[in-house]
C-alpha cells in the first residue's frame, strides 16, 4: 500500500448552517462514496477527517452533535478518523506519522471546502513530498462574501455583485495548485483506474 484517499470534513456540521443551500456539488456525498469504494478495491489506506471547533457553539463545535461524516459515509474497522482543528489535515492531527508508517507517498485529497481545508492540504502534502491528485469534482465549496460585507444571510450574499461564486473558487483552486501542488483528476478518471 502506498496511496491514501484523506476524505477531508465531509461532515453533517456543514449542512447544518444556512450556506449549505448554496454548496457547489450537491453530489459531494455520491462522488466521495465512489472514490472510497474505488480505493478499498484497490487496497489503499482511506484516512477520514473531521473538522472541530470546540467551545465554538457553532455546528462544528464537538457538542452540537454535528461533527459526524455524512450519512451514508462511514469509516470502516482499521480506516483512521482523525480530528483536525487547523485548516489543513495535518498541523493538529498525527496525519504525517500515519502515512509514513504505513509507506505512504501518494495522496488524493476530496472534501469540503475546496479552497480551504482541501488546497491547504493538498499544498501542505506536497511540501511534504507528497505525490498529490486533487479530484475537484469530489470536492465542494460555498459563495464567498466579499471581505468588506456585513449582511450574513445567503439572499444578500448571493445578491451582491462582490461574492465570489463557487465557479470562480474552484477555477482558481485548480489554477494554484494544477503544476505546482497536485495533479487536478476527475471522480471517474480514478474510479476508472
């Protein structure tokens, strides 16, 4: 075994806030599913991360009960699930000792947020000297408001002309890290595979 899947925070916290009727891939669910069952075919190493903010009360605080995979997703017996408190999967988690222990050089990074948790560690990986494939269609992001906007309820931001949409996040995603960070794969190039 020397590839892992690292299924980044595709976890119910996200569905719990109102942004979450704006997700760019409803299908994050179906697409990762796939992905999973194409890595434990081929006897890759799935490692499954959730993403916390304890004391936050927010959804991703551990006591909302919401720091959970997405049904139907589910780690199996021997499948790390690991909890990060940083942007990328490997500051606040044992993430790297993992991997090198089990000889791990290749990665494919899914989840959510794709501008977020999941470039940050793509870039991070590779640093790392991680090969890295980035699978955008298996990942899923929401509109950003502008810096200097004060309304937080999805009308408005969807509304003002200052929100960067979903399209133009994972554009810009696979343009920094296509080359430099990751390979940019599609979900059925390697379920193919």
């Amino acid at each position: 075994m020397t590839s892992a899947l690292i299924v980044l925070d595709v976890q119910e916290s996200f569905r719990q806030r109102p942004l979450w009727a704006a997700v760019s891939n409803p299908a994050i669910v179906e697409r990762v599913s796939a992905l999973v069952a194409a890595a434990r075919s081929r006897g890759d190493l799935v490692v499954w991360v959730l993403h916390a903010e304890p004391g936050s009360d927010t959804p991703f605080d551990p006591a909302s009960g919401h720091v959970r995979l997405i049904a139907p997703l589910a780690a199996r017996p021997g499948e790390p699930v690991l909890t990060k408190t940083s942007r990328n999967a490997f500051t606040t988690t044992n993430l790297q000792q993992l991997l090198t222990e089990a000889g791990i050089r290749r990665l494919v990074v899914t989840g959510i947020q794709t501008e977020q948790c999941c470039e940050t560690t793509a870039r991070l990986a590779a640093d790392y000297g991680y090969d890295v494939t980035f699978v955008t269609d298996a990942t899923a992001t929401f509109p950003i408001p502008h810096r200097d906007a004060t309304a937080s309820d999805l009308d408005t931001i969807l509304a003002d002309p200052r929100t960067l949409g979903v399209d133009a996040i994972l554009e810009r995603t696979e343009y920094a890290l296509a080359g430099r960070f990751a390979r940019i794969a599609s979900t059925g190039e390697l379920v193919a595979n």
